[in-house]
C-alpha cells in the first residue's frame, strides 16, 4: 500500500469514529496521520473540527483549520468548516476574506459560501446585502431543501427590516 492510500484509509477511519461518536479514537488517528506526513492538510481540517464542535476549544480549532489552509489550500471542506468558526467568534473581517478566496475554489460549493456570505451580513445588520446573497445561493443550488431555507432566511430578513 502506498503511503498515500494508507493515510486516506486512517482519514475515513477517523471519519467514521466521528461518525460513531468516538471522539477521542479519531483524534488518536488523526494526530498519527499527522505524525506521518505533517503535510497531508485534511488531517488538519478534521482535527480542527472536533477541537470546534465536539470539543469547544475554538482557538485549537482555528489554529488547525489555518494549517490545513497552509498545507491544503485547494481542499474545499476547510473553507465551510472555518467559515462557520469564524463566524461563531464574530471575526467577520477574517470571514470576509476566507469567503472571497473559498469562492474561487474548485469544486467549492458556492451556494453555501453564498450562504455564509448572507450570514454574516445578516449578523452585521446589512440586511439588504444578506438578501442579495440569500438570493444568490438560492439561484445556484439545485437542493430544494437549500432553496427553501434560503427563501425563509430573505423572509426573516425581510421582517427584520420592517423593525428598523
């Protein structure tokens, strides 16, 4: 086996201890991925994200997101999972940024980055541009669960802009 193929294999093992709630068994993969290729960047990411949701350590977790940035930066899940991060410490200037190079990714998902660009106007109070974003990632998805969240949260904001 290649050394390649065996660090995806201990990835999709620790994905499935994340999967099946064993935390800290991932965390013990993940950590050896990285023992054995320091570059491999989606160890990072998933690292990052348990130390952010599972663990609420969110200063460990962007610390880990920024390295696999640094040795991945063409890995599209860093940018959803650090984008959400960022936006739960109110870093919007960091979020605006991340946002606009996550965009330009290959097989980056833009209706979400979409959505996490009408967020954070939302949570700025620029409702008028949240809207506009709402639109855009209702227009580019092809999900109708997405279209339909999408449609409430220009109704929300819509609301909210009847209380200014």
């Amino acid at each position: 086996m290649d050394h390649l193929t065996k660090l995806e294999e201990l990835l999709n093992g620790a994905n499935t201890d994340i999967k099946n709630g064993a935390y800290d068994e991932a965390t013990n993969k993940l950590e050896k991925i990285i023992d054995l290729d320091p570059n491999f960047g989606k160890a990072y990411n998933h690292l990052g994200y348990l130390y952010e949701v599972k663990f609420k350590e969110f200063e460990k977790g962007e610390t880990l997101y920024k390295l696999c940035l640094e040795k991945s930066p063409m890995y599209p899940p860093v940018y959803y999972n650090y984008a959400v991060l960022l936006s739960t410490l109110g870093k919007y200037d960091e979020l605006k940024e991340l946002l606009d190079t996550a965009i330009t990714i290959p097989g980056i998902t833009k209706s979400t980055i979409y959505n996490e660009y009408a967020i954070m106007y939302e949570q700025l109070g620029k409702l008028d541009q949240a809207i506009e974003y709402y639109k855009k990632c209702a227009l580019d998805t092809l999900d109708k669960g997405v279209l339909e969240r999408a449609k409430g949260s220009i109704d929300r904001c819509k609301m909210k802009k009847e209380l200014q």
